[in-house]
C-alpha cells in the first residue's frame, strides 16, 4: 500500500505534514509518497535525522492549493498537489489519498481527478463523532447543504459500507439526525426519507436527535452537509468551551488541572481520529483537519492506509450494486 | 403582573412546578395563578407549611395534556390547563404563561388561545444558548423544521425585539447558522436569506458556524427549527458526556471531583435559564424545560415576568411594523 500524503495541506504544512509522514514511516514502515514542492519538502525532511531509509518518496508539484482559496482554484492549478496526488492514485501509483488542506479544495479535486464511483449522485464528507461512546459516523459534514432524500439513502448506504469494513461493525445501525425522535418530526426532507431508509434493507433505526448523538444511538447518522457542519463544529467549540471554563475556574485549587483539560480535549479529540472519509469518490480520500499537528497527521495517514486495505471503495460499489432498486 | 404557571406541565409536575411557584412567591412576592387539577396542586401546596399570606390563586383545569400526548390532543381539551391558561392571558386577566409541558403542546395552545401577533408569518421558539460568555438568543429551535427566507427575517426581527429589551443590549448583531464563514457558503435557505437580513436593516454580522455559537459571535442567532433543536440538543448531550467522562475518569484521585462535575453542568445548565421564549404568540409565552425542578421553575418564572415587565409583545409588534417593507 502506498499513501499519496499532501505535503502542501493544512495550516502548518508543510512542516508538521513532513513530520508526521516521517514519524509513520519510522514506527510502521508505511510507504508513503509526499507531493508537494520539492524543495521546501526536502527541507522539512532534513530536519529528521537520516532519512534516506525510509519508504518515503517525494513527488514534485509546483502549485499549491491555499487554505482559503476557492475550489475553483483546484481546477486552474493543474501541477498542484493535490491534482498531482489524485492521478497518482487515478493511475493505480498509489492506493490512497490524504490531505489537512481545505476541505471543498479536497473534494473538488477528488471528483476532477478520481470522479465518482459509478451510480453515486453525491459524493460526502463522513466524519467519526468523537464524542461518543461506540464508533459512530456522521454523513454528510459539509458537502452537500442541500439534499434530496436519495442523496441521504445513499449516504446511509456509503457509510454503512465505511462502518463494515473499517468499524468492523457487522451489522451497523443506521439514524437521521432530527428534531425529535417521533416519525412525524423533522423536516419534509427528513420525513420523504425516513421511509426510504426503512424499506432500503438497512438496519434503520429512525430519528435521532442532538442529544442522542453522544450516546452510540447508531452506527451511522446521515443529515444534510449543512447540520451535520454545525454538528462537528458545535461539538468541537462545546468541548472548547468548557476546557477554557475549567481553566478560568481552576487557576488555583486543582493541582492536577491540566491533566484534567488535556484528558476533557482528549476524549474528544479529532487528532485521535486523524481525518475524514470523502466517501463516493472512485479512490480513497482522507480529509484531515486544517489544524492538523503530526500527530493528526499520522493518524490521517493511517485511515486512508486502512481504507485502501480494506478496500472501500469496491466495498462501496458492491452495497450500492446490491441494494440499488430496478 | 400576574403570570400563570402550568401546575400540570413538566416530567415532576404538579410536585416541582408548586414547589417553584411557592419558592418564587415566598422570594419575591411574584403574583403567580397556578392553573391545573385543583385537588393535586392544592395537596402539593400543603406540604409547603403556611402559603395562605402567599399571592398565589389556584385556577382549576379538569384535564391535563401528557407530555407524550400529540399536539392534537390540545385542541380536544378545552380544560386543560394549556386551554385554561391561554385564556386568561387572552382575556387580560394574567399577563403571562409559563409552562414546562410539551413544547409542541404549549405552542400549540398559545396558536389556538392567543393567535399571532398581526403580521407574523409563524412563531418561533428562542433559546439562550448556554455555552457562550455573552447572551446569545438562537431562534428557533423546533417549531419549524422547514423554513423560508421570510421566516428567518421575521425571526431575526423578533430575536433583535427580545435581545433588546430582556438582555438589554441596544444593538443587537445577528447571525445565520451556516456551514462555513463565507457568504457562498450555506443551503439554498441561508443564501437567500442572508441578502435580506443584510436589507433588513438589522445589524446583521453573517453566517455564523457551529463552533462560533459558544464565542458569542453574535446575539441572535437564526437557523431553521431542525437545526436550532439539534444545536440545543447536541450541546446538552456534548455537556453531559463530558460530566460522565470526568466522572469515571476521576473516581479517584480528585477530592474535589463532585464540585468539578457540578462546575461543568451549571456553567451550561438550562435549569439557570428558566425557559425558552415562545415568540410572535400575540401574548408573552415561557416553555420551561420537560424536566424542570423547582429551582428551573422559579427561573421560567422570572423570565415570563420580565418578559411581560418589558412589553415584549408590544416591542415585537413594533420592530415588526417598522421594519415591513411595504
């Protein structure tokens, strides 16, 4: 297996992208190729000792795709680093993808460069809710604001796939995210597909609410791009929050008080998940946060390594071949 | 001013509810009709030794709307305390309701006993969302899932009404909950709503995402009722397996812990809040929380009171009026 990483992605890139690269390569052998300008990737990489041993390659890419530029950016820049690493992965060079640059510049380039996998009407953004007690996967998280019921089943079936294979979960639970948990409540969108999902064959457990979410309720919850976005987000600013009130509120009388505020981030902590499955593009494409340290970086590293062993896509394709309707 | 409080509303009613009203009564000499099965709300006031000098009457509603019961069920109790209650803000004879019962049930009361203020197209139901360092009104959490852009103006223009005279904030910001910071971000809904509140005349600041709702970006907040409910949700979920992870987490080792645990919740803590106001009702209306104690009762009192205090129908009706383009 070889992972494509984005050595341009990311706020702090390229440095703590090199630095998680090397540490991957160090601890598990991962073969993983760097695309990026080559020169400011060979300076970071310079700075980690000898590391001509490792199975680390790097691929020059003269543009690079900035944090806050538009994704029509992606398609102007054809030697950017992330077109160039979505062909090494569409010509069968390498098996997986990784980037912590931004999101809708991901995504564009994956479906440029990769395409969809075929029948899928929508690409998502999957993301493992973190503050949870069971493995739990959240589709959509920002690509698709708006959505047609048929977009939500196939979320419901792509991340099904993801929950198989990666979860290892045999026979996952599948929710959508609404205003309460009785059948009539929801949006028209929510109530055209609660019915679709009952008679997709899927394990549908019907609504979920806000506060179910942090309890394992389901294996996968679909929404919309646009509450599932405030969905991570608000979580991530609510864990904030509080680490900051502990802080305020403990500055004397707790002696082990960081330790409590790093253990509070840390249970809910995306740099243990290490990124975001692009799901229903045709390869593997892993999205990691803008704010990314190596160790995120690692972590992103290992899901799109995981994802291409497991082969998802295939995956994918089979579950939505099988349960397609004629 | 006088303000009813349903006896009958809430998981713990009539217990909690009469315990609130007479904890409030006995602080404050708060005017309060307590309006449910007279027997169960009297046998309660007993146990609370001598309330004969309290400025607390009993009105009697022979039935009572379950918290499970379906909205519809409204309509057929006429004597329900939800029906009984209504009317004598109606009539004039109370100048505010206060209930910990069914949100749905409530506004559905308040639609049938109290109308619309004139020219609203759909009320709305606010919440001061918690975890934030400044005041901050979310508009609406769950009475409309499905939303159009006029609605969120209107919403806006209420939300601005309450900030105004409860917070006592003179100018307001607003913000539209969306997926992202840039103005191309968003659902179709947000991106067409986001020229008009920026015609509006409001002070309005943009989309506002979901980790930015706990840095009190702004003061009001607009989002569709499906997002709003699960915003609220998920942040009491978020709080509350943050509790349960310190809570096993540190089972040794902090003497303190209990405290640290009870920090947390009250720092996001509803029962601090009292109740979420029911906005554009032509009458001042508090949903408190379904499981209020008496301590959340005392506080969904006091924010009807103030509600009804400040005119906030009156104040509503005008911005509405002076702000219609005609």
């Amino acid at each position: 297996m070889k992972i494509v990483v984005d050595a341009m992605g990311g706020d702090h890139a390229p440095e703590v992208v090199v630095a998680g690269a090397v540490a991957e390569a160090r601890e598990r052998g991962t073969q993983i190729i760097l695309v990026g300008q080559e020169a400011r990737v060979r300076a970071e990489l310079v700075k980690h000792g000898d590391v001509s041993k490792l199975p680390i390659e790097v691929m020059h890419a003269s543009e690079v795709v900035e944090m806050a530029e538009h994704t029509l950016a992606v398609k102007a820049k054809r030697d950017s680093s992330l077109a160039v690493g979505m062909r090494l992965v569409k010509e069968g060079k390498a098996d997986a993808f990784a980037s912590a640059g931004n999101s809708g510049a991901v995504m564009a380039a994956a479906l440029f460069g990769l395409g969809r996998i075929p029948g899928v009407e929508r690409p998502a953004i999957g993301s493992i809710y973190p503050a949870a007690p069971a493995p739990c996967l959240l589709v959509d998280i920002g690509a698709n604001a708006d959505c047609k019921p048929d977009y939500l089943v196939q979320f419901a079936i792509m991340g099904h796939a993801y929950a198989r294979v990666i979860f290892g979960i045999d026979q996952p639970t599948v929710g959508i995210v609404s205003n309460g948990e009785e059948a009539d409540k929801g949006s028209t969108l929510v109530r055209e597909t609660a019915p679709l999902l009952r008679a997709s064959g899927l394990n549908f457990i019907g609504n979920v609410e806000g506060k179910d979410l942090g309890r394992g309720t389901a294996t996968v919850v679909v929404t919309d791009g646009l509450t599932g976005n405030v969905i991570v987000k608000l979580t991530e600013g609510v864990v904030s929050f509080i680490a900051k009130t502990l802080k305020r509120e403990f500055t004397r009388g707790f002696r082990n008080k960081l330790a409590l505020i790093l253990m509070v981030r840390k249970r809910v902590d995306w740099r243990e998940i290490g990124g975001a499955p692009l799901l229903g593009v045709n390869g593997v494409v892993v999205i990691g946060h803008g704010r990314s340290d190596a160790k995120a970086i690692v972590n992103m590293i290992r899901m799109a390594e995981k994802s291409a062993q497991q082969d998802l896509v295939g995956v994918i394709q089979a579950e939505l071949t099988a349960r397609r309707k004629d």
